[in-house]
C-alpha cells in the first residue's frame, strides 16, 4: 500500500466497501497488482509523500 502503516506488518490485506470483501490478497500482490477497481482506487488516493517516487509515478512497498 503505497503509504499506508499497516505495510510494516500486514502479511494479507482486504479491501472492503460497505462491510463486503471485495477483494483478499497476500500484502504484494495488494499493493502490486490490484485485481479490482476499488482496490486501485484506494492505492490511488494515497498521496507519494517521496517526491522522487511521485515524479516517477511508482510507490514502493517493503517487504
């Protein structure tokens, strides 16, 4: 997740809308490779604070 906290030590994640599952993944596959749209739309709207990183268009997650 691109800025959030719960990347230092989320092992899977969940995206939920309105207390549904929409989607269940390991943490790298969350942050890397999204599968729905609302999933992406979260990530998107986590602002880059690395300037270097917003330039280029890329987030990083650990681990």
């Amino acid at each position: 997740m691109r800025g959030f906290r719960a990347r230092l030590w989320l092992t899977r994640g969940a995206a939920i809308k309105r207390g549904r599952i929409l989607e269940l993944a390991e943490k790298r596959t969350l942050f890397h490779n999204p599968q729905h749209e609302y999933t992406r739309s979260l990530l998107d709207a986590v602002p880059i604070p690395d300037p270097r990183l917003r330039r280029q268009g890329t987030r990083q997650a650990p681990g």
